[in-house]
C-alpha cells in the first residue's frame, strides 16, 4: 500500500478507547494504520505521542496523522512544533473539511473528553475526504511555513 493511504495514530492514556475505534474504523475503510499507542491505561505524556506521530506525518512516512488527548488540545501543540506539521483541533465535521480545504492540514486531533465516538468518527471521514483547494489558501499555507524558524 502507498504512503497516500497510511494514517498514524497515537494518543495518550485519556483517549484509548476512542483512538481504538478510530483504528477500526479506518482499517474498515481500506486506511493502512499506524497505531502508536498505548494500549495500557497507565499515565503517559502527551507531547511525547503527539511528536512520535508527527514526525511520521513530517518525513512522509505516513499520509496524515490523526492525534487524541483528553481535550485534543495539548497533544496538538506538541505535534504543531513540529516542522511542517499543520495539526488542527476539531469538535465538529466543518472544521475538519475546512483545516484540509483551506489550510491544507496533514494532522488532527480530537479530545476524547470533548465528543463522542460517532462525531469523532464523522469528523475522521469529514476531515480525510476533503482536499486542499490551494489558489489563495496556498499562498497563506506558504505564510504559516515561513513562520517556522
Ligand atoms: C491528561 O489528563 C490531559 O491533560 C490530557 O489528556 C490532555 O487533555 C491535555 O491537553
């Protein structure tokens, strides 16, 4: 299978269950998935889940990385200080189609303790079946890249 069907996803101990079902989900839907994890519900720390992920979704190992913590919020920002990682939070399917049409995202991340599993499911779908709509979006992109020192 190509890199361009290959989904990471990782998460911290708040969002097992959920990142579980995601795999599944994605698996069902012909996704090749990497999941880092974890399966054990002992305390881990997130930045550390988040960066793994994204530097899989960085080297072009993986397609897009789908991320989870409690809020979604934290795992995100350590994802985000990544170079060329464009991570959004999504709590509704909008947000996720506009952070690949408009900002051209290869990550998301979702918060456990924020939504359940059948939105979290629809804003997974929502958010890989859109497509970068470049033109103007680009040059913004280009903005956000040039920002990473
Ligand atoms: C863990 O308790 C929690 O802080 C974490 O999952 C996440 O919400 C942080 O942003």
């Amino acid at each position: 299978m190509t890199t361009s069907k290959r989904v990471v996803l990782s998460s911290d101990h708040a969002a097992i269950q959920l990142r579980q079902a995601i795999a599944v989900h994605l698996a069902r839907h012909d996704w090749e998935v990497i999941d880092l994890g974890p399966d054990k519900p002992d305390s881990i720390h997130y930045p550390k889940q988040g960066e793994a992920a994204a530097r899989l979704v960085a080297s072009g190992d993986c397609r897009f990385g789908i991320i989870l913590c409690g809020t979604g919020q934290g795992i995100m920002m350590a994802a985000n200080k990544v170079r060329g990682i464009r991570c959004g939070v999504c709590a509704d399917t909008f947000s996720a189609r506009m952070i690949r049409q408009h900002n051209d995202a290869n990550m998301l991340s979702i918060g456990a303790r924020v939504v359940g599993e059948g939105l979290a499911l629809d804003i997974v779908d929502a958010f890989l079946a859109a497509s970068f709509e470049g033109g103007r979006h680009a040059t913004r992109v280009e903005m956000i890249t040039a920002l990473e020192v």
